[in-house]
C-alpha cells in the first residue's frame, strides 16, 4: 500500500471494513455513497485509542480536556475564540441537533433548512416531531436572502419559536458560505427571533484559495449555536463524541438540556477526538490535499466520460454534487447507477427541493476507484 492516505483497493477495503458503508450493498458494488472516508486513519489517533486500551482507560467520560482541545483547534485554525467552560458535549452532531431542537422549539415547530441540504437532517427533524420548511438555494448553490427572510415570516407567523438550520460547509454542494452571507442570514435570524443551529462538522475540509468562517465568529450571530465534532475530517464517525457551543444570547438554551445528552458519548471517542484536534493537523492538511487532487481528477472523468453531467468543483468536503438532469434517468438518477452501472451514490430527492434529478458522490476514496467508478458509470449510459 502507498504512504497516501487514499490509497487502499477495492478488495483490500471490503476485505478489512465492516462498517455500514462498504457492507449495505454487494460486493460487486462500488460504494461511493455514505460521508465515510476509505482513508488510512490518524496516527494520532491510533495511538490514542490503542494506549487507552491497553492500559484498560476504557470507563466513563471526562469532557473537559476534549473542549479545551477544540478551543485550541478552532484557535489556531480560524481565530475563534472558544470559552471551553461553556462547552456542552453530545454523542455526535445529529443528537446535538435533535436535543437543541426540542429546547429551542415546540413540537411541531417549522424548522427552516437551506435546501438541497444534508438529508439527515430532513431524518432529525422528523424524529424529534418538528417539520421542515425549505428555503432553497440559488441557482449557484449560495444562501438566498430572499428565500430565507419569506421562510422565516412564515416560520415565526404567530409567534412561534422557530430555529435553522445552516450546513457549514454545505452538504450536498460544498459551498463555503462567506462571512458576508452569514452576516446576512445572523441579521435576518435577528429580526425573526430565529435560532441558528449551525452544523459545522466539515469545518477542517475546505480547498484553498477558501476559508472557512465559524457562524459564531460573525457580526450578529449571538443567538446562534454551534454544533461540531471531529469526525468527518479525521474520519471518526464510529467514535462517538460531539460538541454543542452556545452563542453569547443562547446559552439559557444550551441551559435547558438534560445532562443525559451528554451521556451518549463514549470515553474512547472522546479521547481520539482529542487527539485528532490535537495532534492531527498535519494529517488532515496532507487529508486535504489528496481530496484536492481527487476533486479536480472527478471533474476530469466527468467531463470526458460523462459529458451530460454537470459538476460544479466544491469549495470544501469530500462530496461530489452531480446535476444529471439531462441524462433523463428521472428523479433519482443515483437508482439507475446502482442498478445498472453498479455503483452506489446518495440519491438526490432525500436532500430535499432542487434534489430530483442529482445524485451525490463520495470522493474521498482512491483514485483508481473513482476512475473505475466513472468508466462504470459511462458505461451504464451506452
């Protein structure tokens, strides 16, 4: 195997995975579908866990190194300044998400969503009883004020509590939103008396020239909440552990939640977070730069081998956001690409308005796979 990261077969990842990614579907399948890196993982990381293990360190919880070394993360990466004391921890992102919404609404609130977006969390607001109300992208994939002002009349109509949820980066079209457009969305928030909840679990994948700008860092955004973990940049998701960070004005929210939130996380979570925000910076820089030259490798394929593809290069993640609409495969084009080209890709309905049509592909896998996954998929066109 080669020293990149991204480098492992096929047959070597479904010979050595057994997570939900490489065994939901065949072995003749391609999965290139679930957030799930095939990457080599973090020495740091291994290093961490392995000890914790072997010097039996496998018992309940202690949250307060695993704040204070995200506080020093955020510090160093993007000049946020993180009052580790404040810090709430949750199992992952997605519970945190669901906790904060039962606090901030009532049931059966609107919860408004930027749509295409992450479909688990079309999956979170229906588990907690809230219902989402869309407020689609532009064209271009950005926040549309407009969009967001007339979701947020209709959301508070009547007094009501309402919250929003921001994907930051976006998941599914890798946009990094700018400072100027969160501002925006904080001013609006704002006004409405909405609540911000802003998933930022990608934060650490964003491609040069861009940056990324934490929600709570803008002008306006106090009465927004953070909620993040380190398991999409270093690859953790079956090491549960997240963060929930309270803005200046909602901290009363954060308040509300039960201390069995919390409970959910697992001490060997913590402690490989831990280290991924500690110790794992290089890795994830080196991480970024092979997602960088697999990005511009897919727009390559796609351009010659699927030249009915639309593919805009994302600004961050590892997630391809296909526009197959003129290919004519109908609403769900990721169905004919399983069935017919053996490959398996999200489907774009289950990301909402302005889904039908596209698929979503996970590139951070080796090159040779994506190259086979792209001749596969043209020639399941022939």
């Amino acid at each position: 195997m080669s020293d990149a990261t991204l480098s492992a077969t096929a047959d070597e990842l479904r010979g050595s995975r057994t997570s939900l990614k490489w065994r939901t579907y065949p072995a003749d399948v391609l999965p290139l579908w679930v957030a799930e890196m095939d990457c080599q993982p973090c020495p740091a990381v291994v290093a961490a866990v392995t000890d914790a293990v072997r010097r039996g360190d496998t018992g309940y919880p202690w949250t307060r190194d695993y704040a204070e070394a995200f506080a020093g993360f955020a510090a160093h990466q993007w000049g946020w300044r993180v009052e580790g004391r404040t810090v709430r921890v949750a199992a992952d992102v997605l519970t945190g998400i669901a906790r904060l919404l039962e606090a901030a609404t009532d049931r059966a609130a609107p919860v408004v969503v930027s749509s295409p977006v992450y479909n688990a969390f079309f999956t979170v607001i229906d588990a907690v009883g809230r219902t989402a109300l869309e407020a689609p992208l532009t064209p271009e994939g950005r926040l549309d004020p407009l969009t967001l002002e007339e979701a947020f009349v209709q959301a508070t109509s009547g007094g009501r509590p309402a919250a929003y949820l921001l994907s930051n980066p976006h998941n599914p079209t890798g946009v990094v939103h700018t400072r100027s457009e969160l501002e925006t969305l904080a001013r609006l928030a704002r006004e409405h008396g909405v609540t911000v909840i802003s998933d930022e679990i990608h934060a650490a994948l964003v491609y040069e020239p861009g940056s990324f700008t934490p929600y709570l860092t803008v002008n306006g955004a106090d009465q927004g909440i953070t909620v993040t973990s380190a398991s999409k940049a270093w690859n953790l998701a079956g090491l549960k552990a997240g963060l929930i960070i309270p803005g200046p004005e909602t901290g009363a929210v954060v308040d509300r939640l039960h201390a069995f939130v919390g409970f959910g996380a697992s001490h060997l979570g913590i402690i490989a977070h831990t280290a991924a925000w500690t110790e794992g910076a290089d890795w994830v820089r080196r991480l970024v730069g092979e997602l960088d030259r697999n990005r511009r490798l897919l727009a390559e394929l796609v351009a010659a081998q699927l030249p009915g593809v639309r593919f805009r290069l994302p600004e961050a993640t590892y997630l391809a956001w296909l526009d197959c609409r003129d290919l004519g495969l109908g609403d769900d084009p990721a169905a004919h690409f399983r069935e017919r080209g053996r490959v398996a890709l999200s489907e774009g309905p289950a990301f909402g308005a302005g889904g039908r049509g596209f698929a979503r592909l996970n590139f951070a896998t080796s090159p040779a796979i994506l190259r086979d996954a792209v001749e596969r998929m043209a020639r399941s066109l022939e």
